[in-house]
C-alpha cells in the first residue's frame, strides 16, 4: 500500500491554514496543519513530512527562519 504524500500546512492565520488543508486532503493528501513558526518547528521534530507549505510573514519564526 502507497502512503498517502504527508503535507504540513503554516500560517497564522487559521482559516487559511484550514481552507489549504481541506483541499489537500480532499485529494487524497495526509495534511497537517501549524499556527506559528514554533509550533511547526515542533511538529517536524516529531515527524517526517514530505512537503512544507508556509507562511513568509508569521510572528517570532517567520517562513524564512523556519525553512
């Protein structure tokens, strides 16, 4: 059986964040989603994702001190 591709989806603002994963996984994509740059540092400490969509201007971790 194939994995499904695993996506973590960060921004701050959470409505987009929702809206982003829905679509994915409506696709058939496993999607995570993280509401700061601290709580995606965490997240991807934890587990592997094979893709990161963020936010560029987030505050404390923007998207640049994320990647």
């Amino acid at each position: 059986m194939i994995e499904p591709v695993r996506v973590l989806i960060v921004d701050d603002d959470r409505w987009m964040t929702k809206t982003l994963a829905d679509i994915l996984r409506a696709n058939g994509y496993h999607a995570e989603e993280a509401y700061s740059g601290d709580q995606a540092l965490q997240m991807v400490s934890e587990r592997a994702f094979n893709c990161v969509f963020t936010d560029i201007k987030m505050p404390r971790v923007n998207g640049i001190d994320l990647y």
